[in-house]
C-alpha cells in the first residue's frame, strides 16, 4: 500500500474543514434563510397548535408512543408534576455549571414514572410496504404494551378503564390544524410511505381489532400481542414531531431553574431537526392553526411552536452559497433514496454520516492511491455498509491506528488473495476521515441552532443590510453603549438522538463550535450563554407530557 503521509491526507480531506469565519458566516445566512422560510414556505417551518411550554404542574398518567427512523417505543408515563424542584438537585450538586444536567436528569426522575416500556426495530419491509402494514404492526406492538398494562391491573383486582388518554410522536413532516390531529408529509429516512395519511386515522385503525372482543360469534384468533381480553379503547390526546416533544419534555422539568430557559428542542440522530417558538407575526397567515393548545394564544406577541425540518432542500442555499457541498455530499445525494430532498440531513445525520465516510475512504484508496475495487473489504465497496454505528463504537473509541487495524481487520475483513490490508496507515485513514466528518457534521448543526436562535429573536446577528461578520456601533467604538443590555440568561436546547448522545465527543464539540459563534458576537448577546441539555427519551415522555397539557382531558 502507498504511504498516507499526515499532510496528504489531511489536505484530501480539507475541503470538510469549516473555520471560525465560516461558521459564522454560514450561521448568519441560516439565521436569513430560515426567517424566509417562516414567511413564505409551506414545506418547512410548519406550525403546531401549541402556544405554550408545559408548566411542570400537568399530572396524570397516559399511552405514549413513539415512531422514530429506526425504532419504535411503547409506554405508559405517568406524570407527577411538582413532587421535586429543580433548583434543589442543581443548589445540592457540588458544582453547578458541572452538575446542572445530572442534576436534570435526576429532577426528570422524580417527575414522571415510566411502566411496561417496550422498543422494536422498524423492519426495512415495513418501511418499504405500503402503509397499512406499517400501522397494522404499530397497532399490534401497542397492544402488547396495553395487555401487559391491562394484566398487571386485573391482577391487583382494579378496574380496567374504558379508554386510555394517548399521546403520539412521530419523526417525520407532517401538518396539523388541532394536537390531536396531524396529516403525514413526505417521510424521508428510507420511508417509500407516500404523504397525505390521516395520522391518528391509521394508529387507531391498526390497533382497532384489538378492542373487539368477537368477531361473528367468535373469538378472534389471538396473535402474540392480543391478550384474551378486550383491551380499553384509545383517545388521542396529542400528536407532535419528535422536536416538539423533546422540547416539552425537558420544559417540564427545568422550569424553576434561575435565569435558565428552554429556547429550542433538537433532533440529532438517525435523522436531524429542530423545533423552536416563533412570534405569529414572523409567520405567513396560513400557518396561523384554526386551534391551538391547552392555553390560549396571549394578546402581546403570541408565538406559536414551530417545527423547522431545517433540512429540507429549501433551507440549502447558505451551504451552496458558501461552497459547503464536497464531492462525496454530492455523490450521496445522487445515490440516496431522495435525490435533493434533505441536503442538510445527508451532511449531518446518523443515517448518512457512514456512507460519507465510506465515500471518502473509496475515492482515495481508488483515484488516489491507485487501489483496484475488487481488492477492497466488501463494506467499503458497497453501499451503506459502513455504518455510524461502526464509526461511533469502534472507530472512535479506539487508542491508536494499531488497535484499530486490528478490530477492522475482523469486523471489516478484505477479499482473499487482496492487496489490501489493514495497518496502521489504513486504520489511520479511516479515522481521519470519520473525524473530518464528525467535525464537520457538528458544525453545521452548531451554525444552525445559532443561526435558529436569531432567527427566533433569541440572539441578535448581523441584519439583512449588514454583512455577515460586521461589527456594531458600540463595537467599532471599542465599547457597548447600549441601553438594552441583557439580563444574564442561559438558553437551553433540549437534545435528544442517537448520535449526539452516544457518539464519542459529538455533543462537546457541537457545544464548542456555539460557544465560538456567541463569544465572537458576544457585543450583540451579551450575558447569554446557549447551552446544549439532554432531554432523555425525549420523544417517548415528550408524548406523554404533551397528552398532559390538553386542557380538557375528558
């Protein structure tokens, strides 16, 4: 194998490289595009019927259920509201910038209680047959959850309700004109599902027969997931994108920290999104929802939650503006299941981010060291077989190139009687191509949860007539003679997915990459801080706090 020197690769894989003045530049073209796309798009920054965060007083104990890219959850969450306050776990820890999210968790802890919990894998068949089926299955996997909830109550001799307050979240576009109420968009994430479905509609219809107790005089034959009893009847109580639900489920639990405040909720992981509150007057008319949540619309500057999907091709042009789309993004795009669909996704998502890797690792073992493509490991040859999955638990944890070489040698194995090898040179240019993208995919996500805020009226960037990296009056004069100067203020983004949370130094670096984006336009932000919080299984307890805040539960 030809020698990969530091500097060569390193300059092959330059063009992944985002510096400071890029960033910023990039966050305050985002900052523009989005507040454009609130005005005028009917594809993104769709509204939701919800005016308002949760109060961390709702109770009550409800169905939650999750459909995400990957898999589905099924649970009950029962809320306790006020049994804790937030402020004491954060006052008790030893340090409290250090602590705060623990501290969070623990407070998370004590206010919901989570029962008969179940996770499924969503089967590729399922997402490539037509919808029923799909619904069907979800229907069957609720209804296991519900029989094992419905046991456990006969068990203890209490009643059996008649129907069961239920809460939804779903990872994909949709639009809704009520919470209870939701219409599926194009779905993305290798979902060949076509758009215009009746959400609510087809969960209830698939979970249907299972609240018939005979069908023509007889009992229905029972599957796996149907107890031999009739199980209770479901309401919708709330429907919310998986963004929306993350952000309610860590608003319910951080309200009474000081001068902490849940701004926006995020979705890293198989896919990417973001949600924010919006002021109704940034939005186009028609995004005004004929109902909206358990609390009414207020009479000054009445916002409204919006779901971004931010990654949409029409949110593309500040990356094509500033040269941000490499040859293996465009390649990937070409191959993907939705060519131009989501330019944002393919750059950052867990979905995709392997195949990125493994783009560049064939292109220059094949153009640039002069490899012949039958002499290369299967997975690097054939599409989607380099998963994130490998790049989070084996390339990024490991030592050294020696170790890794090793691990792939195993897991990634060469054809017989290959020139290939795996050595400490190859095990050292798929680690640097996986960090290259790693880097880059959490810049990105950092220009645009800054670029978000400002869009949102939380930070201020240069406006439409000034330059991206101008400076302000107060700043050309060396000092802040402003007379609206913030409080001090954290702003948290509530985050959630796979890979934020669990690949290796994603998170850190996302929050570094904002840190430098506020520090550099700390004259116009001053005393705010954005920091990036978990909101665990957001999407699961999400629902079940959204189901909790519906005003009329009856």
């Amino acid at each position: 194998m030809a020698k990969i020197t530091n500097g060569s690769m390193d300059g092959y894989l330059s063009t992944l490289a985002i510096g400071e003045d890029k960033i910023h530049s990039l966050a305050c073209r985002f900052a523009k595009t989005y507040k454009d796309l609130a005005l005028h798009s009917t594809e993104q920054f769709l509204p939701t019927p919800i005016t308002s965060l949760p109060t961390g007083q709702e109770r009550g104990k409800f169905l939650s259920i999750d459909v995400g890219g990957t898999n589905l959850r099924v649970g009950f969450i029962e809320l306790l509201g006020d049994s804790v306050d937030y402020k004491d776990h954060v006052a008790k820890s030893p340090c409290h910038g250090a602590a705060s999210e623990h501290a969070g968790q623990e407070a998370h802890d004590t206010r919901i209680r989570r029962t008969f919990e179940k996770a499924w894998p969503i089967g590729e068949h399922l997402k490539m047959d037509n919808a029923e089926d799909l619904f069907v299955w979800i229907g069957d996997c609720i209804a296991e959850v519900v029989g094992n909830s419905v046991s456990a109550t006969l068990l203890k001799g209490e009643m059996v309700p008649e129907k069961l307050d239920m809460g939804i979240t779903f990872s994909f576009p949709m639009m809704q004109s009520s919470l209870s109420e939701a219409t599926l968009m194009p779905m993305g994430k290798g979902f060949a599902i076509t758009s215009n479905l009746n959400l609510g509609t087809m969960l209830l219809a698939g979970y249907e027969r299972h609240t018939k107790e005979a069908l023509n005089g007889r009992q229905e034959p029972l599957t796996k997931s149907k107890k031999k009893f009739r199980l209770p009847r479901l309401k919708i109580s709330a429907i919310a994108n998986d963004t929306v639900a993350t952000l309610a489920s860590l608003a319910y639990t951080v309200k009474s920290i000081p001068n902490s405040r849940v701004a926006m909720g995020l979705i890293v992981g198989t896919g990417c999104n973001a949600t924010i509150p919006m002021k109704l007057k940034d939005l186009h008319p028609s995004k005004q929802p004929s109902t909206t949540s358990y609390k009414p619309l207020s009479k000054k500057d009445p916002e409204i939650v919006i779901n971004t999907e931010w990654t949409i091709n029409g949110a593309a042009k500040p990356l094509n503006d500033l040269g941000l789309l490499t040859i293996w993004d465009k390649a990937l795009d070409r191959a993907c299941d939705a060519p131009g669909f989501q330019p944002f996704e393919y750059m950052t998502a867990g979905r995709y981010l392997g195949e990125l890797v493994r783009l560049i690792v064939l292109s220059w073992c094949t153009d640039t060291i002069g490899f012949a493509l039958d002499d290369l490991p299967e997975d690097l040859r054939t599409r989607n077989q380099l998963t994130t999955t490998l790049l989070a638990t084996v390339v990024a944890t490991a030592n050294d190139p020696d170790s890794l070489a090793k691990t792939l040698d195993e897991q990634v194995p060469a054809p017989e009687n290959s020139k290939w090898t795996w050595d400490i040179t190859s095990a050292a240019m798929v680690m640097k191509a996986a960090k290259a993208v790693q880097l880059r995919s959490s810049a990105l996500i950092a220009a645009a949860i800054v670029g978000l805020l400002a869009c949102a009226g939380e930070l201020r960037l240069p406006n439409n007539d000034e330059p991206c990296g101008s400076k302000c009056p107060e700043e050309k004069n060396g000092f802040d003679t402003s007379s609206d100067r913030e409080v001090d203020e954290e702003l948290v983004v509530a985050y959630t997915g796979g890979l934020i949370t669990l690949y290796p130094g994603f998170k850190e670096e996302t929050q570094r990459r904002i840190d430098e984006l506020i520090e550099r336009e700390s004259h116009r932000n001053r005393g705010k801080r954005v920091v990036l919080r978990e909101a665990s299984d957001g999407g699961i307890i999400g629902a079940g706090v959204l189901a909790g805040t519906v005003l009329d539960p009856a």
